[in-house]
C-alpha cells in the first residue's frame, strides 16, 4: 500500500489531480512531479483536489508552492480544492501560511474558473 | 525462575534428568557398527532427488539406521521465525497438520534457537511444544540441527515409543544424517522453489501472509491454510492492507471442491481484494462481489466474511455472507460473536449486506474460520463451535490461537474438507512510548500511526491527535534531517501523559541545522501553533524537541 495515491483526470481546459491518503517528506516530490509531468502544455491550469487527502504536512506545502511556481512559469494556474474542516485546511492554518494559490471549497467550482471554451467537435 | 533453570539444564549435561543437552563439538567416541552403516547418507544420487522424494528417503534411512520409531524434518520459514513440520514418518499428523514451532521454544524450536542437539529421556517430564509428539505415545526424542554453511535450515528429529536412552553413537548418527541431509534439502529446495512459481495449485493451497503483514503497528495477524486430505477445496483468505491505518480481513469457502471450486475461489479472492482496496467498506464490498458472482452466470456459492480492523481505534467493521460467526479471545474468555448474516454470495441476486462493529480491547484477538475446522459428522455445528472456543481461550497471540485450534481441532487422521484461519490481534498500547526509530523519511508514517493508536488510548479527540500527529510528525522530520553521515541514523521518540496532559519528546544526534529555507521553518511554526508549550534544546550531542499539549478531549 503507498502512503498516497494520485489519480488524473483531464476536463475541457484544466487537469484535476485527486490525491488520496497521506503526504509527507516521504512522498510530496513525487506527487508534485506526477502531478506537474501529467500537465499537458495546452491546459489552462491544474486543480489540485485535497478534499480526500488525510494528511499534508510543511514538505507537502512546500512542493505545492513549488508547483505553482512550475505552472506560472508555463502560464498555467493552480486551483487548490480544499473544503473548510479538512485535515489540509487545517495543516494550513497551523503553518500560519497564506494559501499557496487559489481555493474554492469544490472540484466543480475550480472548473468553472476556468475559461469555458468548448471541446473540439468531432 | 523455571525457564531459566530449565535453559541451564540444557547446557550442562546431567545424566538422570529430562533433557541432556549433547554438544555438536564433543568429540565423538569409536565408530560403532552404526555409524559405519551410515555412509548411506551421503550416497551422491541423493542430490540429484526432488525435494519430496529426497525427505522420504533421508527419513527411511534415518529410521533404519537408528532404529526409531518416528522421524521427522522440519525446515524454517525465516520470516515467520518458526518451524515447519514438512516430512515425517510414524508421526505424518505433524506435516498434514501444518505443524508450526516457534524459534526458541518447545524442543525443536530450542534446537533451532540453540544449534544444538537434544535429547529428551522422558517426554512426559519435558518441555515439549508440539502435542502430536504426546498423543502419539512417544517416550523418548533425540534432535539436531540442520545447518548448511552456518545458516540454520531446520531441524532434524527422531523418536522412540518405548523410553530408550540415545547415546553418543546414536547422536553420531544423527549428526551425520543431518549433516549430509541439510546441504541436499537445501539445493533442492531451491530447485522446488522455481518449479512452486509455475504451480497454481501450490500458490492456491500455500498463499503466504503478504509481506511485512505479520507485523503492522497496532496489530499481528497469523494466518494458516490446512488443505483436505484427498480434495482440492475452495477455501480462502485475505490480508489487505488498507488506507488509513487499516487492514482488511477476509475468510471465505466456495461451496463444492475439486478444480471448479478452487478456480472459483481464486476469482472471488481477486475480485473481494480488488473492491477492497477501492476503498468500500465491509457490507458494500460483499455486495459487489455478489454482483460479481451474478454476472458469471454459472451456479456458483460462497460464503464469506470480510471484517475492517482499524488501527487508530481497535474497532471492527464486519461484514458477513452467510459465514461462520467469528470468535474473540478476551484472556482466558473467548466469545462468538453472533451477528444476523446475510445469505451467502451468489444465493440471491442484489442483496443488501449490513455492516457490524465489533469493538476489541488491545490485547484481544478475532478469529476468522472456515467450516473445515469446525464441522464433524454427527455432531451438532455449533458444538465444533463452542469446542473451538474452548480451544483458542486463554491463547495469549494470534499465532498462538492458530497452533492450539489447529492442534485441538484438526483430527488425526486428517481433514475431509479444507481449513482456513486468518486471527488478528490488537495490540496492547503502552501507557507510554520510547521508540528508537530508523531516521529515513518512511519512518513517518509509522511514527503517525503509532501516535494516533497512542492519543486514542490516552482519551484524545479527534483535533487533540490531528494537530499533535502533525507535530511531532514535524519534529520527527527534522530530526530525519538531521541525520546526515556521519550521526547515526536513528532517532528517539518519546511520549508520556499524566492529567490530561500529554508530553512527546524527539531527540536526534545530529547536528542543529538552521532553517533551511521557507520549509523547516513552517515546520516549527506548525509545532508551536499545534503544541501548548515547545521547548528546543540545541546541545552538542544533538537536538531534543519537548513538546506538550493539554488534551482537548470530549
């Protein structure tokens, strides 16, 4: 069993990456890597799902901040789906740090910051 | 006290008494006639033998040569730390019963612990483990080890049903046959290894405890398959390792035997563990591989149960289809564990499955079964239940309620139907913690599992361990860091708690490196906003974090 899992999805204009289970040192580069490798250079941006993440810690946060600056340096946005009363909204609040990117409380509402551009007909 | 008297006893011979411990370095008197008839062991075509036709004949050479009533071999399985009956003559219960013996104890297991030969004059007054080796009247027994190259490989043992006293020649023997035995069982073994990896039926009859589940934080399971007498059966179980400090337990049984029973439960096994590890509970995995049996369209029926043990709490989630009730042993109390059960997987199309609790105390174990174990012809089910009870009460770990049901349960004659047992226990929390932990990053998820189990016992609330698991998990991590070369890479974890209050103390030997970038120091601001007082202590030796937190708690 790995500690966490993270599995991709592409929508219209961004990638949404649900990561499961626990981040630690152990782990946050690789998630970052997976997560920022999975990108593909037309996407607007990444929405980071953390809903269902059970733990994330100050190496954890670190790669994030890490992987904004990676998808600013492309042009692309990080929205990060972190609902009130999660265990990551609470690793946050007691790094004291200030959000590292955009956060709604839901998938749905990352998505519709993106620009809505209709998917190629076929 | 008795055990250490006993262990003298073993080293110092004393004729007269149980056990005479027989030195492998005393020199061995005259060869007697004996020993010159047991050229027969290194016979060089004994290499070139499978591993099956090979123990048969080391036992028959061994029984002429001594003169014995029973033989036996049993070989280490090095991860179980334990003795594995896998050939014997006059005593054949050992091997069918799967006979396990762990290192260090009973007189095979010291045989191994000590690499020495023993010999055991009256068995009635001795410390032996195994109950085969009484119910089968042996009087006297002569052990050694089998070694090849220094590596302990198993043990090599004869038995007598009339007390007889082996002496120096007979030890030569035996020494001899186990020195010339243990290298060709050793190559064949291995030979027999890579033939078992093309072997289903073997992989199906063998499964093996997946790796490093013996021993999880917060619990030990103990696993073990007896495969009927003549049959293929269709019994299984599962150890999975969950999300979350979980682990899930599955036993289940396919109705029917042979080929089609065994294959079936070889796709249900998969399909259970694959819902699983989806994350379902207990009732909902059941349901979907009912709907997985459905979808076959083919008769086919199992019964099975799957039970979620989680590791922060010691509680259970349990699921069952028509399965046997579990037991619990509670010390010297074991109790069935009754739940209203579904019907059986594939007896009815979309069933719902409800889901039960059972909550354990640490220490406490849960023993999952198979009907092999408990059902004789003529005699009500819920006698072999009750008498299963009886048996694994007082049972002080799970590998030890495995050997006792195995030993009470399993008939001597063998099994009609296959058995499988999987029984997990909870393990006992420690009022206070003083771990010495490998400094490597992977460490902290073990830290955090062990702290959660730790805070739950101490009566804390669900924030009261989110925010002190993060923090010492914290101050673990830096400890991690600092062990660069040349400190040692270990660190010490520390915990106690008096009055609500709780104390975690992290001491490193490295070097105090400043904060390193943004990281570390959101670290330590996570430790002192997450901890009512922190304290750091920078000495030359190394770095101590002590930190305290008053229990929220409900």
């Amino acid at each position: 069993m790995s500690l966490a899992d993270v599995q991709i999805t592409l929508a219209p204009n961004a990638l949404v990456a649900h990561v499961t289970g626990e981040i630690d040192m152990s782990n946050a580069e690789e998630m970052g890597a997976t997560v920022i490798g999975a990108t593909p250079i037309e996407a607007q941006g990444v929405v980071l799902d953390l809903s269902k993440l059970d733990y994330l810690d100050s190496a954890g946060i670190y790669v994030i901040y890490g992987m904004r600056s990676s998808l600013q340096a492309r042009g692309q946005a990080l929205i990060l789906v972190i609902p009130p009363r999660s265990p990551v909204h609470d690793a946050l609040r007691l790094s004291g740090a200030e959000h590292p990117g955009e956060v709604t409380e839901a998938v749905e509402d990352a998505l519709r910051a993106f620009d809505r551009v209709d998917p190629p007909s076929p | 006290m008795a055990e250490a008297d006993r262990q003298q006893q073993v080293r110092r011979p004393r004729l007269g008494t149980g056990q005479i411990a027989l030195e492998s370095a005393e020199p061995i008197a005259e060869p007697s006639e004996q020993v010159r008839s047991s050229h027969r062991f290194s016979d060089p075509a004994l290499s070139e033998l499978s591993l099956e036709t090979l123990l048969d004949e080391l036992l028959n050479r061994t029984q002429e040569a001594l003169g014995v009533d029973t033989v036996a071999i049993l070989l280490l399985d090095g991860e179980a730390q334990q003795l594995v009956a896998r050939a014997a003559k006059g005593i054949e219960e050992e091997v069918e019963r799967g006979v396990r013996i762990p290192i260090g104890r009973g007189f095979a297991g010291r045989i191994a612990a000590e690499r020495v030969a023993i010999f055991i004059a009256d068995v009635d007054h001795a410390d032996v483990l195994n109950p085969i080796l009484r119910e089968k009247g042996i009087r006297s027994l002569l052990g050694a080890p089998l070694i090849v190259e220094g590596t302990l490989i198993g043990v090599l043992h004869v038995g007598s049903l009339t007390p007889r006293t082996f002496g120096q020649d007979d030890l030569a023997v035996l020494q001899l046959a186990a020195a010339r035995a243990a290298p060709a069982i050793e190559r064949a073994s291995l030979r027999a290894q890579l033939a078992h990896e093309h072997s289903v039926s073997v992989a199906l009859q063998r499964s093996l405890l997946p790796k490093g589940m013996g021993e999880f934080t917060g619990m030990r399971v103990a696993v073990r398959y007896v495969p009927a007498r003549e049959e293929v059966g269709g019994d299984w179980y599962d150890v999975i390792e969950l999300p979350r400090g979980r682990v899930g337990l599955v036993i289940g049984d396919v109705v029917g035997h042979g080929i089609a029973a065994a294959a079936l439960m070889g796709r249900l096994r998969t399909s259970l563990h694959a819902y699983a590890i989806e994350g379902h509970g207990p009732g909902r995995t059941l349901e979907l591989v009912d709907r997985f049996i459905q979808s076959l369209n083919e008769p086919a029926m199992a019964t099975a149960a799957y039970a979620v043990f989680d590791t922060y709490n010691s509680m259970v989630q349990y699921a069952t289809a028509g399965h046997l009730p579990p037991v619990v042993v509670s010390g010297a109390e074991a109790r069935v564990v009754e739940v209203t059960p579904a019907p059986p997987l594939g007896a009815f199309p979309y069933g719902r499955i409800p889901e039960h609790e059972i909550g354990l105390a640490g220490g406490d174990i849960l023993f999952l079964y198979t009907d092999g174990l408990v059902e004789r012809r003529g005699v009500p089910l819920s006698d072999g239940i009750d008498a299963l009870a009886q048996s694994v009460r007082g049972a002080v770990s799970a590998e030890e309620a495995c050997v006792a049901a195995v030993a009470d349960l399993v008939p001597l004659e063998g099994l009609r139907d296959d058995v499988a047992i999987v029984a997990l226990q909870s393990s006992l929390v420690p009022s206070e913690l003083h771990l010495r932990l490998p400094a490597e990053p992977k460490t902290l998820a073990q830290v955090r599992r062990i702290l959660r189990r730790w805070l739950v016992e101490r009566g804390a609330n669900e924030g009261d361990v989110a925010e002190v698991t993060i923090a010492v998990s914290e101050a673990c991590a830096n400890a991690i860091e600092h062990a660069y070369p040349p400190a040692p890479a270990s660190f010490q974890l520390d915990a106690w708690g008096n009055n609500g209050e709780i104390t975690v103390a992290v001491r490193d030997t490295g070097q105090w490196r400043s904060t390193r970038g943004q990281n570390r120091g959101r670290g330590l601001s996570i430790i002192v906003a997450a901890m009512d007082d922190v304290q750091i202590d920078r000495l030359d030796s190394g770095t101590e974090v002590v930190m305290r937190r008053r229990l929220r708690q409900t």
